[in-house]
C-alpha cells in the first residue's frame, strides 16, 4: 500500500505541481504535493528496512526497491514484483 500511495504521490507531483508551478505561476501545488510526498517516501524507504530484516530480502532487492523508489513508475514496478513473490 505505501508502494502505490508513494507512486501515486510522484506522479501527482509531476504531473500536476510542476506545470501548476511552471505554467500556472502557482507553486502551492508543488509545496504540498512535495510535503505528502516526500512523507510518503521516507515511509517507503523505512518500509523497505523493515521488511528487508524481517522477510529476509536479499540486499539487491532492498536495493532495488529503493531505486525503484526514485523513478516515476518504479513503486508500481516494485508493488508488482512483491506480488509475484508472495
């Protein structure tokens, strides 16, 4: 659930707050958006520690999920790829 709501959040920022911001001259979007997001992020991250010492995750799939973490699509990608394993 973290994975798509960090996803989502990402997506929102780009694809919202930044052209509100660039084009609309409006940068509360992207200082909100920014906030829950960068929340939303530090969660994940968090998520991917904790459950890297509880399931034992290999490192280059903790690894993974956190470079999967700074792409726009990448927590969708990394949701899907836990459900495989599951």
């Amino acid at each position: 659930m973290i994975a798509i709501l960090e996803g989502i959040s990402y997506l929102l920022l780009l694809g919202f707050g930044m052209p509100m911001k660039y084009f609309a001259g409006n940068p509360d979007y992207v200082y909100w958006l920014g906030r829950v997001h960068g929340g939303l992020t530090i969660a994940f991250i968090i998520w991917i520690l904790l459950c890297h010492s509880k399931y034992k995750w290999t490192y280059g799939f903790s690894i993974k999920g956190f470079i999967l973490s700074l792409l726009p699509f990448g927590a969708f990608i990394f949701d899907k790829e836990l459900k495989a394993q599951i």
